[in-house]
C-alpha cells in the first residue's frame, strides 16, 4: 500500500494537468502528439516517458519542464520549514547527454533552493565536452568514483579525485571530463540558486 506522503508519480502529474483543462485523453493526445495509448499507461504508471517525449509535452502544452516532475496539491501552498525527501536512483529522473548521465534526486519538492544531482561523466576532454556550460547561481561538486579534471573559464583545469570536491561560482563557464586513465567518474553535484527557475535552468541546458 502506497504511504500517503509518497512523492506523486508522472501519471499523477499528467492527469492532474488533464482535468484541470479539462481535457479527454483524446484531446491531450492531438495536443501533445503523444498516443492515446502511451498517454493511458503513462497516466496509469504502467509507462513512463523519454526525456525527448517530457521535452515535447513540456514545449506542446506550454507547461514549464520542472512541472512534469511533481505537482503539489495546492497550487498556493505556503513556504514552511519541515519539508523533506528521501532520494533514491530508482526514483530520480535521468537525464542522458552527450557527456554526462544526469540523475534528478528528491524531484518531488518544488520550488527548491538546492537541485541534488548523481552524474556519471563520460567525457575525456574539454574538446570533447564542448562548449563550457553557464547557468545561475552556485554548485558544488564531489568525487564518489574516479578522477576528474574541471575545466573553468577563469582558471587553470584541476584534477580532482574521490573524496575530493570544488565549490564554484556557476554562472562562470565550466565543464567536467573524465581524468586520464578513467573510463567513467560518478560525483555528486548540489546546484543552489535563490532563483525559483533555477530546476528549468538547469534542465533547458540539456536542451
């Protein structure tokens, strides 16, 4: 039996977004492009969606991408203290980039000021990653398996081993790759702004 305070699932998210406009499962399938089929396993959380298929709901329904992820029950619940989590793999939200596997923790809390990430880096090079990555507010990065090196726009690359971490300044152009002599490296990230967009930020960057 599911405890009253679990986080809401997808299908939950989805259905609640339906009945407030009203909408058949017909009707949210010709908007969303999706099929009436997926949308019904989806909404039943016999099924859960790609991040390309929650990028598409997110862009068709005119709905921000960190909405499809939790839904309180009241739209103007208060700020209050108290609040709480449990994050686990199972239950975060992957995200898969060229360099990087993403994993959303504690997605079920809105509006937070802290964004816990667990991200497996792929990357070997600064070539390789591209461009460096800016977005607001604040990160910290440590190392749980392997070595990596940062590369930042304002300083010299730094090689950083497990147990071992950096604080940064995020809106300063920055990039993790794999260390020489690594094949992967898994670093918890915590990514803190005092923006409200700061989940919509992040997740537009993989865009």
């Amino acid at each position: 039996m599911a405890d009253a305070a679990d986080p809401p699932t997808l299908g939950t998210v989805l259905r609640g977004i339906r009945s407030r406009n009203g909408w058949t499962l017909k009707e949210m399938s010709a908007r969303s492009g999706i099929p009436v089929s997926t949308l019904s396993k989806v909404e039943h959380d016999r099924l859960t969606l790609s991040y390309d298929k929650l990028q598409q709901l997110s862009q068709r329904l005119n709905i921000r991408m960190s909405d499809l992820f939790a839904e309180g029950a009241e739209e103007s619940a208060p700020r209050v203290t108290g609040r709480r989590s449990i994050g686990t793999l199972d239950q975060a939200v992957r995200v898969t980039t060229d360099n990087y596997d993403y994993h959303y923790l504690c997605t079920d809390l809105r509006q937070k000021r802290m964004i816990p990430i667990i991200t497996r880096i792929r990357a070997h090079s600064a070539s390789e990653f591209g461009d460096l990555v800016r977005h607001q507010g604040e990160e910290f990065i440590y190392v749980l398996e392997g070595q990596i090196e940062v590369h930042s726009e304002f300083y010299d690359p730094v090689l950083l081993k497990a147990g071992e971490s950096i604080y940064l300044d995020s809106s300063m152009g920055h990039a993790y790759v794999v260390a020489k002599g690594c094949e992967e490296a898994l670093v918890l990230g915590v990514c803190s702004s005092a923006d409200e967009g700061l989940m919509d930020s992040l997740m537009n960057l993989h865009g």
